[in-house]
C-alpha cells in the first residue's frame, strides 16, 4: 500500500442516460448488450471514505450515517472483493457513503454510490490508475457507475472483455445548457431492481430489435449533442426510452415500472414541446420518475408546468456534471 494513512474520500455525480443501458452480454462482469451515452447530473452526487484496515475481519459499510442493511453491504463486499483482486491485497475496508439527495426518492444513488466507491478505494490503497480503468472497475459494481467517472457527456462503449467495457468523456459539462428537471412521481423503492431486470432483458422478442439499433441512436444522438440540435436530440432520446420500457413491459415477467401519472407527464412534456415551443423532452430509467431534460432558460417554466399536474410531483433539478474526483477526507 502506498498511501500511509490509508484512508480517501472521493465524489461522484449521479447521471442520467440518453442512450439507455438495458441487459447484459455477460452478467457477472456486467459487459452490456449495447453501447449507451449519458450526462452526469451536478447537484446529486455520493460522497464516499473508504479506510483500508489491518484490523477489520470483515467490510463495514454506512449509508447516511447509520448501518447498512444485508443486500447492500452484500453488493459493497462483492465490489470491494473484485477491488481486493485488483489492487493485490486481502485487506478488509471500512466504507461510508452519503448521498446528498434524499434516499427514497427514487432516484437511482447505485451509479454515484460505485464510482465513487471505487476511487476512494483505489486512492485510500494509494494506487493511481488511469480513467479508463476506475471507470471499467466501477462498471462491475453497476453498469451506470461506468459513466459517473468521466466527467460530462458520456459514452460507455459496450465492449468485449473487461479492459475494454468503460466510458469516456464525449462532450465537456460546459459544452451545451441542459437541466434535468427530475418529476419525482414515487418514493417507494422499486419492485425489481436494474440488476434483476437486466437479466430478464434478453427474454423480450424485442431486445433484439432494440440492440440492433441503438447504434445508430446513439451515432444521431451524438450528433445532435455536437450541434445543440434539441429538437433531433428530443426526438431519439424519448424514441430510446421508449423502446427500453417497450422491452421491460415485454419481458417474462413483464416489468411496468411506469404509473398513470408518469403518463401524464410524458403527454405534457411533448405538449409543451409541440404547442410551446419549450425545448424539453422526457427519458425514465427502472422506475416511475421523468426525468425532464430541457435548456436551461425553459427550466422554469417547465418546472411550473410540471408543478401544475399535479400536488403529488416533487421537483428536483440539476445541470451538468464533473467527473468523480478524489475530496478532502470528509468528517464522520
Ligand atoms: O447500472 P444499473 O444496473 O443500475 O442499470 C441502469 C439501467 C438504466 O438506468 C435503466 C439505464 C441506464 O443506462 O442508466
């Protein structure tokens, strides 16, 4: 161990994708099925200290201050394991991460919650690897965590092994104006997790049709990002979305993760879009929440719209983010 104090803190931003993540070619090292883009989301992030312990028997893990439960700690060991592997060590950790925003709204906290786990890891071990590689090292604690590395717009190159499975950046945070404004439609923690429903993908007759275009997708997606282009950007990102539910709903068991009032939200988004001209489309990962990405400047209004729907949506907002970095040690 090069690090003396053995001990690191590390930041990484949530993202959200435009070009979806949505079953594996191979589950246990999460090599996904197609290549996928997203942004990182600046205001909700995981911040993380791992201690590497000459002591410690066994990995301990705190979320948000109090103890973790057996199925998160189980995933934490499991990921710490394959960091152990890598970093050529049998030393046990003590873990403890905090999310800024609140747990159970629903929004995912895994593809925060891995990246920055592994580079605190890797930094509190002392060891320096190059992006690619925290980023490929992530991805086996969940995929998305692959994109919470690199800073930006993000691309996860699908793969075929290891090495070659991790994200870089595309375009830089500063590069294009957009605000996801978050509909939170439910709390509740989800049914059947993304982990779960990746391996279900592949039983939907129209996974197949999905993979196979998705590179194309993500060929106009990326060029409508180089141009700002937002209304050819709209159109792919809500086709994409789309399609991933279409496979969720269509998979054994089938997978509704949509509720009326995400419904009504989507209908509202392209209302807005059509007859406002407000520069806003809508995209949703493995729950009910619509994510709303828009311009900056419409931000507003499509927050008061959204607020308009209805008393049961809370609003959450973020631009666009950096990549995971190592922090100051953060207090207990
Ligand atoms: O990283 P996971 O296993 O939580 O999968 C994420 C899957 C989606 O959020 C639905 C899509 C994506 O690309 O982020």
């Amino acid at each position: 161990m090069s690090n003396p104090d053995n001990i690191a803190s590390a930041r990484a931003h949530s993202n959200i994708a435009f070009i979806k993540y949505w079953g594996n070619r191979d589950h246990k090292l999460r090599l996904p099925a197609n290549s996928s883009l997203s942004m990182n989301l600046a205001d909700l992030h995981t911040r993380t200290t791992v201690e590497w312990s000459h002591t410690l028997r066994a990995d301990s893990l705190t979320i948000n201050g109090a103890p973790a439960g057996d199925i998160p700690l189980a995933r934490v060991r499991g990921h710490l394991e394959a960091l152990r592997r890598r970093l050529n060590t049998d030393l046990h950790a003590h873990v403890e991460s905090r999310n800024n925003f609140p747990v159970g709204t629903g929004i995912a906290s895994s593809a925060s919650a891995f990246a920055a786990l592994t580079l605190a890891a890797v930094a509190a071990y002392g060891a320096k690897f190059e992006e690619r590689e925290l980023s490929a090292l992530a991805r086996l604690g969940s995929g998305s965590a692959a994109r919470s590395i690199p800073a930006g717009f993000v691309e996860w190159r699908a793969g075929d092994n290891h090495e070659s499975s991790y994200a870089e950046t595309f375009a830089h945070s500063n590069h294009w104006d957009l605000i996801d404004v978050i509909a939170i439609v439910s709390r509740r923690h989800k049914r059947v997790g993304s982990s779960a429903g990746h391996r279900t993908a592949d039983t939907s007759a129209l996974q197949r049709a999905r993979v196979e275009s998705a590179a194309g997708r993500l060929r106009d997606v990326k060029t409508a990002i180089e141009a700002r282009d937002f209304e050819r950007f709209a159109r792919i990102v809500e086709e994409d979305s789309n399609l991933m539910h279409a496979v969720m709903m269509t998979s054994k068991p089938p997978l509704f993760y949509w509720q009326p009032l995400s419904l009504a939200i989507m209908d509202s988004v392209r209302r807005m879009r059509e007859q406002e001209t407000l520069q806003v489309c809508y995209t949703l990962d493995a729950g009910p929440n619509v994510h709303c990405i828009c311009l900056a400047a419409d931000a507003p209004a499509v927050a008061a719209r959204l607020r308009a729907i209805s008393p049961e949506i809370d609003i959450m907002q973020s631009g666009v983010g950096g990549g995971a970095r190592v922090i100051p040690l953060m207090g207990a």
